[in-house]
C-alpha cells in the first residue's frame, strides 16, 4: 500500500465517524431524539450503519465531547443536550440619537489589567489559547524562513510585505469568492493594525464612523485615538447589523465610513447573511462611502463552509478588508494584512509613515506554513474544539446561570454574549469575580452609551476542563446572590 493510500484510508474513516455522528446530532436538534433516550448500543449502531465497532465508538465519543449524549456505566449512552432547548438570544439594542465622542472608560483597562495574570481562570481573552495552536509546526517554519531569508532577514521588508505571504493571502482569498493576486494585498503588525491602517487613510479628525452595537472595545480605543466620532448601529444577535436604520443614518449623521465585522462579530457572534453583505456593499457605493471590514474571525466558522464575507461582492474597491492570523495561528507573530481596494495608494502611504516595514521573519515563517499546507490542516482541527467548547460552555451557563439568562448562538468565533436580568451589575459582578479568581469582560465596556450593564462577554478559548466548569458554576451563585 502506497503512503497516499494510507492517508486517504485515514481521511476515509475519519470522515465516516463524523457523518454518523453529524447524522445524529441533527436528529437530536430536531427532537427526533430527544433529552434523556437511550442511544442504539455501539454494538447495534455498527449494524444499523454498516460501520466497524471503532467508528461506531469515534461517533459516540465525538458527541459525548460536545457535551450532545453522555455514558452511564453499564447502561449505554443517552442524549443529554439540545441546543433548541436553549435559552432566548439576547435582544437588540434601541437606536441611538446622535454619534458620541470616542472616549473608552477607565473599566476597560480594569478589565485589562487582569487579562495576562496566570493566576485568573480568564474568560477576558477572545483568542483560543496557545496549547491550541500549533507551536512546534510554527518554530520549524521560521527555521525555515531563517534559512531562506535574504541576510537571514535582517534587513527591512518591502513595503507592501513579505512577497510569499501576500501571494499566499491572495490564494486564500479563493474560499470566500475572491480572485486577488499579491499586488493586492498590504501586509501590517496585525489585524489592528490594519485597522488603523485603514482608518487613518479615509477619515480625518472629527469625522463620524459608525460601528456596531455592542462593538469590540478595541475599534471604540481605535476611534478615540484619532479623533472620530462614533455612531453605534443596533445589531441583531444572528444577523449582525440594521442596514435600514443604517441607510437613514449615513446621510443624516454625514457617516464617512462604516468599521464593520460582519462574520462572528465580536461580542455578539452574529453572522450578517450574504444577501446583507451584498445590500450594504451597494449601500457603500450608493453614498460612495467606505466599508472597513474586519475578517478576523471569519476562518473559525462551524459550519462546512466558511462565509463569504463583504469583499466578495465587491466590484469598485469600497470595502477595506483587514484580517489577521492572531485568532487562528500565532497571535504573537503579529501578522496581519488588507485589501484595501481603491484606497490601496492611501493605506501604502500610511504605512510607510507610520511604521516603513514590517518585521521579515513572522511574516516569512508564516507564508512558508500556508505554503506547505498546513493552515487548513490545522483549522479544522481548531474549529472542531471551538464549535464543542461553544456547546460545553452554552450548557454550563444555561446550567449555572439564572433561568432568565439570554445567551447567543454563534456559529463561529470564540465568544459569547450573555444577557442578565436588568438588576444585574456586571461590572460589580466582575469585581466580586476576582476576589474568586475568575475574569470575564463586562458587557458596560462594548458601548460609548449607558448599555449593556447587565451583559457580559464570555471567551470559550480556554479548553473545556473541571477548572473551567466549577468557574462558571462559581459565576453562576455570584449572579443568584446578586438577584
């Protein structure tokens, strides 16, 4: 047997026990199967699916870790969860009235004060922990860009970026329906940078951008360092952003761009549906006004195929797409990049003013890892942790937590939004959090408005353990104290 037959017996298996057990995870969440009935024997559900016993058992294993069936000993396995009996989702915030002035409280740097502490169990951090990433794999890759660099990369990069990199993005830009080349894209000292980037190439100090609401605290820091204005746009918890009000608002607050993150928005997790993204890229044309678009999350998806995302149905380079490999590779290589359509000329100028290069080794090492083909090998593995941690960590909270808590559902990312009853302070629940050791992002920091006091935002990045189930059990009589 030759070694590429091997692999593709492996590939075989391997998505053989995942079909099975895709088949029964959907009878389960359309209460086919329902809470509390016992499963077919592994013994049975060979014949019925004509399987061996070892794939029989990787099925039930595969649902026994997204927390959908459990075992109990010398009786077989039982359904214990169906993400239908959730509770509701978070509701949508009330449209504001006019755009405020970027200023970001004091609490958000409370809240990060405690984000690299090893002694806090940390729900704070929105990126998937490093014993997920692919360390070893990494440290081989620049080894390699060391060898190959010209003078072992001690001298500067060009200025649009690593060559291999940026050709090595524009094929990536195939799974979303992009058809860029090299010249095409900037690379930057991640994805906040090219935030900034982007920003400081097509707006000018008191200018007003609208964002989401709630919206990642990062882009309302971002604004307020370049002296923006802020307009915040309701968002739906599954659709992301109201394009009507949002059609309204343009003209009216002289919006003279939007900073959007339109896959698996962060707190929120909503996915903005293709028919949205193609509406507001022709709203973008219709006020030939920009779109920064932030992808960040858009390769964790959990579905089978990643979203297409605004620069898909992009024709006249209005949408400034930025991304980064932070949340799915090496956060602390630093390395991000843009498409920055039209504005490209803008976004090169603001780069060589404000940084000249960036630095050649990160950048090398990781065009080398997606050269070889790696990345994908490694995103599906990360994307099967992150969608079973999403199930383990919703069904704790609605567990834990009060019966009147919302949460979201997203279908990608690594947060979730959580909604308390009114009464609840989430900042003085934060406080009294810490003197248990445990860190969350209180929901009063993702808004420049008096909003969300009662929400928070939970990182299922740490990986599932006992650790981090007694936290949120712990979260959980905090929130019952309070009520």
């Amino acid at each position: 047997m030759t070694r590429s037959d091997h692999i593709a017996m492996i590939k075989t298996a391997d998505h053989l026990y995942l079909q099975v057990a895709d088949n029964i995870e959907q009878l389960i969440e359309k209460d086919v199967m329902k809470i509390g009935e016992k499963l077919p024997s592994v013994r049975m559900l060979s014949k019925q699916q004509g399987i061996s016993l070892t794939t029989a058992f990787q099925a039930y294993y595969h649902l026994e870790a997204k927390g959908l069936i459990e075992s109990r000993p010398k009786s077989g396995y039982y359904i214990r969860f169906n993400s239908r009996r959730m509770p509701a989702m978070p509701g949508t915030c009330a449209p504001v009235k006019k755009a405020s002035e970027a200023t970001v409280s004091d609490m958000v740097m409370e809240v990060f004060s405690h984000m690299r502490n090893p002694n806090i169990l940390n729900f704070s951090v929105a990126t998937p922990p490093p014993g997920l990433m692919p360390a070893a794999k990494m440290a081989k890759a620049v080894v390699h860009a060391l060898r190959e660099l010209p003078n072992n990369g001690i001298g500067y990069e060009e200025l649009q970026g690593n060559r291999l990199l940026r050709g090595q993005i524009a094929r990536m830009s195939l799974a979303w329906g992009g058809a860029y080349t090299e010249d095409d894209v900037i690379t930057t000292s991640g994805c906040m940078d090219a935030l900034t980037l982007c920003l400081s190439a097509i707006t000018c100090p008191g200018d007003t951008i609208a964002i989401e609401s709630p919206a990642y605290y990062g882009s309302m820091q971002l604004a307020e360092s370049l002296g923006l204005k802020v307009l915040e746009v309701p968002t739906h918890p599954v659709s992301g952003v109201d394009l009507d009000y949002l059609d309204k608002a343009i003209p009216r607050h002289k919006i003279k761009a939007c900073l959007f993150v339109t896959n698996y928005n962060n707190p929120l997790g909503s996915c903005m549906p293709d028919k949205n993204k193609k509406a507001l890229v022709d709203m973008m044309v219709k006020y030939d006004i920009a779109l920064i678009e932030d992808d960040i999350y858009g390769d964790l998806y959990f579905s089978k195929q990643r979203p297409a995302n605004c620069k898909t149905f992009d024709k006249y380079g209005h949408v400034l797409l930025c991304n980064s490999f932070s949340k799915s590779l090496a956060p602390g290589y630093r390395v991000g990049w843009t498409l920055p359509g039209k504005y490209k000329e803008k976004v090169l100028l603001m780069k060589q003013n404000h940084s000249i290069a960036c630095a050649s080794l990160p950048q090398a090492a990781v065009g080398h890892f997606l050269e070889i083909g790696r990345y994908e090998f490694h995103l599906r593995n990360l994307r099967k942790v992150l969608h079973t941690q999403c199930l383990r960590y919703s069904q704790a909270i609605s567990e834990y937590f009060p019966e009147n808590t919302r949460i979201s559902r997203p279908q990608g990312g690594c947060v979730l939004w959580v909604e308390l009853d009114e009464s609840i302070n989430t900042f003085e629940l934060f406080q009294q959090a810490l003197k248990h050791k445990i860190s969350f992002c209180p929901g009063r920091i993702f808004s420049l408005q008096n909003k969300y006091n009662n929400c928070l935002r939970i990182s299922f990045g740490p990986v599932w353990s006992r650790q981090v189930d007694e936290g949120l059990k712990t979260l959980g009589k905090l929130i019952r104290k309070m009520s």
